[in-house]
C-alpha cells in the first residue's frame, strides 16, 4: 500500500476559495482612495503573487507609483467588507473532509489575518491544524519561506508533504523546499502554467485531490 502524505498544505486563493469578486471589489475602492475614477480591471490573471505584486500591475497600467498607498487602502476595505465574497469551489469541502485524516495547513500569500478571517467566516477555520500567510515585516511573502516556515514549525519532513496550488508560485515554493506538488486547474493558473512550473500532478476536480493522496508519493 502506498504511504499516505504526512500533512497536505493548501494554497488559498484560487484552490480552496474562489475570492476574485471581493478582491475585484476591494482593488476598486483602493483606486477610488487614490483617486482614479471607474476603470475595467481583470484581477483573475494577477491572483496569486504577493498583494504588492498586484497592486504594481494595476497601478502601472494608470501610470500610478503609489503601491504602498495603494495596499493599504486595499487591505482596509478587504479587511472591513472584501473578504466576505469568499467561497468554497465546488467539491472542496467534500475533498478535505476526506482527507482530513492527515494534519491540513494553508499556506497562502495573503496576509494570515485575513486567511484566518475568511475561514472562520465560512466555518471551517478548525479544519486545518494550522493557517499561514504572508506578515506585516515582509519575512514570509516569498511561497518557499513561507512553505520552509511550516515545515519547520510543525517538524514535518518535506518529501512526505503534498502542496496544493493553483499558481506557478506554489509550485516554486513547494519545489525549493522538496515537496511534492500538485495543480489544480479550476483557480487563477492554467495548465500551460503549471506544467512549465512542473507540478508532479495537475487536478481538474478537488475529488481528484482523494486519489492523489491516496497513491502518494507513487507517480
């Protein structure tokens, strides 16, 4: 029988939530604190990175410099109001209660606050033995820092770790600290992405996610 992961770590945005309308909605009303009137923005291809990543996009593209401005108006009306439109992609709820025999974390590049705040808003904060994000001194926004961190923590042997994600950031991540990756193509990342990336495994329902586990580390 194959050996089962010793813990399965999950990207957040765009692998268990689907949070592009209250990001959407919280961007806009960072512009609008700058004072750039109604303009069309896709956040989607931008979810994933660091929130001062995409926060650089989107003001270059009005020709603003104004990053830091702009995340703090962001992380004020996501805090306050964006991080309620939040929730579950189909099925996941169903695949972590099935895999849930394993320790889960989250490790995402959103700030850990507003993680923690997210799940206990859609009532499932206890189903992971921890939730991890990105800090206010900067020290963890890198994926492979953050992935090494709760590694370290919870003294969790990397070649027995699965990390879940949708973007080719999680895949890096999990790579530079010798964990196993797996893809998923129902977030902000495509298949093109996160084959270049090289995920060992690319998942197109979170069932999947199930069999995967299940045949962990086979190929």
């Amino acid at each position: 029988m194959a050996a089962q992961p010793a813990a399965i770590l999950f990207d957040l945005d765009g692998t268990l939530v689907d949070s592009e309308p209250g990001i959407q909605a919280s961007c806009r009303a960072a512009l609008a604190a700058l004072g750039h009137g109604p303009v069309d923005i896709n956040v989607a291809e931008m979810i994933g990175p660091p929130l001062e990543e995409m926060m650089a996009v989107v003001l270059g593209r009005l020709g603003d410099d104004r990053v830091a401005e702009g995340v703090r108006a962001y992380r004020e009306h996501y805090g306050a109001e964006g991080y309620r439109a939040t929730a579950f992609y189909s099925g996941i709820v169903a695949a972590l209660d099935q895999v849930a025999d394993r320790p889960l974390y989250v490790a995402t590049s959103k700030r850990t606050v507003f993680a923690r705040r997210i799940l206990e808003h859609l009532g499932r904060n206890a189903a992971f033995a921890g939730v991890y994000g990105s800090e206010p001194d900067g020290a963890l926004d890198n994926k492979a820092a953050l992935i090494a961190d709760i590694l370290r923590r919870h003294d969790l042997p990397a070649d027995r770790c699965l990390m879940v994600g949708d973007r080719r950031q999680d895949v890096a991540g999990a790579q530079a600290n010798g964990v196993a990756t797996v893809g998923v193509l129902w977030g902000y990342g495509d298949r093109e992405e996160l084959e270049t990336a090289g995920a060992r495994w690319i998942i197109a329902h979170p069932g999947e996610l199930v069999d995967v586990a299940a045949r962990f580390p086979a190929a």
